[in-house]
C-alpha cells in the first residue's frame, strides 16, 4: 500500500475546547452540514482558530474512548488503488447521489474514510516512537479523547510509508460512499482519498440497527415464527445473538433463529428474510432505515418521537470480526450501513481541502 502525506486543515485546541463549537455531528441533512462546516472553516482560518498545515506530512491519531482505544495513521491514497480497498457493504445509492451533489459543490472531505487491515505489525508498534512523545493537539470531544501527532519530518514519513507498504488490503470499515464517491468521479480531478488505516485488533465492530417506517404485514408473526422462536421479553438483559423486535405499542419481543440459518449472516436474515419476507416491506430504501450501532434498546422512545410513522424499531446482535473478515474474504458484501465501528472520527477534526 503506497500511502502519501497531505496538507491538512486543522481546528486548534482552543477550538475543540470551548463548549460552544459547533457540534458537526448534528444534523441529517449532510449537504447542508458540510455547507455549515465550510463556512465556519473559513470564518475559523480567518481569526486564527484553524489553519491549513504548512508542510505535508503524514498524522498519528490515538482515539480513547470508555470502550476503545484505537491508534491510526491518517493519509491519503490514490482513489483508483481498488486492488487495495475492499467495500465490504451494498451502496444505498440516494446516499450516493448526497454525497456526490455535497462534493462537487464544495470540494471538501470533513473526515477520512476509516480502513483497517488484518494479519500484520500493529499500528501502535508501527509508531510507539511517536506515542513516546507529546502530541500536538489533546483534546476531549464528546467523551473521546483525541490525541494527534503531526508527522512532517522526511524521516518520520519516510519509516511510517515503509511500515506500511506490506499491507496490500485494506478494509473500509466506515466511509463506504465517500470511498464510492471518488472512484465514481472523473480522475481528471486529481483529487487522493484520505484514509485512516488501523489494525484489525484495534476495531470495535457493532451493528447498525433498524427501523421500519409505514405498514407491515398483518401476519408478520407467523412468518417470523418459521425463521425462528419468538419470546416476549420485560428486559434486555439476555437478549445475547437475538434480534430484538420493539414495538411503538411497547411490545418486546427477542428471535432466536432456526439453524436452518446459521448458513447466512446475521445482516441478511435482517434484511430479507425478516423485513422484506416477515414484515411484508416492499420498498426497502425508502420504508427502512438504519440507527447507529451505540442506540440501545432502551432509547426506543427517543426513536420513535423521531420517527413518527414508526412499525417497529430492530436490535441487531453484533458480529465479531473474524465472522465479518470471512464473510468478504469469500465475495460476498452485507447490506447497505449493516456495521457500525467504534470509536470514529468526529467530523471536522481532519478536513482536506481539493482544487
């Protein structure tokens, strides 16, 4: 894997530290979000709260969480090296459609696109010079302390490229239409894609969740109930490897699936044999949609005060990542935004500029 430094465009510490920085995280409409964190950039370039790094350089990023702690090398890479990124999920292609409108009106990428590979030297080995010295932004974001090392030295580029070059697939864990963004445009752009690359190990692997939206069919139950055992539950404490079926009527209910399906992964049985088959949905893209990975079922008011046309909001046990590894190691790809990856990026923290 051939991996090049860039100029980044960085918020200072002052920046993420005061309470009332704009929070890039909100917001459904990313046209509108990105159009937001452009303006504010330059507003932030202008009085001295951000700049756009003088010297190319490769980025050391050590995200913490309560969960996670995940070391990363931030860089970029030519769009067209699909012999080395591996898309590992359908493309919801209105999302797609966002995304391109969001590109060619602005020209920027508000986070890399998050990568990981398997069978290899750690990160953390890779650059434990690096941890050993001080970073040079530290901040707290949202609970997730952020940790950055600024490497623009020829020699310290030069021993991270090296370590790196072994690697010859990279997973893309988030950034799915980002990545299909690029390679869907015109090379003539000459624009690279930022990635962060981390190893296998170092990945918390969830799954996103979902919610039905309009009218299902009115025998849903007895067609669940040839994929699997259905019990009514009061808590979610030993819900473990089942789907778990809430009900804005405040029904519970947890599947244990037939080992007639134990042959397909958790993603598919979802989508098409629980929501299309069972649930009777016909117009996926436009009655289904996804919630992130870290919702728990115990937020289920909060989601159906959001979506007021709710059927039933779906808990999706997690995979681990071996289970995911294989499933593309062998050719095959989930359902659009069926994994969910921890700790990200928060949007605005690396943003690249492009002519």
């Amino acid at each position: 894997m051939q991996i090049s430094a860039f100029r980044a465009i960085r918020f200072n510490s002052d920046y993420w530290n005061f309470p009332t920085h704009l929070n890039m995280e909100n917001g459904a409409d990313k046209v509108q979000q990105t159009q937001d964190i452009l303006a504010y950039l330059n507003t932030q370039i202008a009085n001295g709260s951000a700049k756009i790094d003088a010297i190319p350089g490769l980025y050391v990023l050590r995200t913490t969480s309560s969960q996670k702690r995940v070391i990363s090398i931030i860089g970029e890479i030519d769009y067209n090296e699909k012999s080395v990124l591996f898309v590992n999920e359908e493309i919801h292609l209105p999302k797609l459609e966002r995304y391109k409108s969001m590109f060619q009106k602005f020209k920027i990428q508000t986070s890399p696109v998050l990568t990981f590979y398997k069978n290899h030297i750690s990160i953390e080995t890779m650059v434990a010079d690096v941890l050993n010295t001080l970073p040079t932004i530290s901040v707290n974001i949202g609970g997730v302390l952020y940790e950055l090392w600024y490497i623009c030295n020829a020699l310290g580029i030069s021993q991270i490229k090296k370590a790196l070059k072994s690697i010859d697939r990279l997973y893309i864990a988030d950034g799915h239409h980002r990545f299909s963004l690029f390679t869907s445009l015109a090379s003539k752009l000459s624009a690279k894609l930022i990635i962060s690359v981390t190893d296998a190990n170092s990945i918390l692997l969830k799954s996103c969740h979902r919610v039905v939206c309009g009218a299902i069919s009115a025998n849903w139950h007895e067609n669940i109930l040839q994929l699997g055992n259905i019990e009514r539950i009061n808590s979610f404490d030993n819900v473990a490897g089942k789907v778990v079926l809430i009900f804005p009527t405040g029904e519970n209910l947890a599947v244990d699936f037939m080992e007639q399906q134990a042959d397909k992964n958790i993603f598919d049985i979802v989508k098409k044999d629980v929501i299309e088959t069972g649930f009777g949905v016909k117009e996926y893209d436009d009655n289904v949609f996804p919630l992130p990975g870290n919702v728990s079922p115990t937020e289920a008011k909060t989601i159906f005060n959001l979506y007021k046309n709710a059927s039933v909001a779906i808990f999706v046990p997690s995979i681990n990542v071996s289970d995911f590894l294989d499933v593309i190691d062998n050719g095959h790809k989930l359902p659009a935004t069926s994994t969910w990856f921890e700790p990200k990026i928060v949007d605005g923290f690396i943003l690249r500029k492009f002519s």
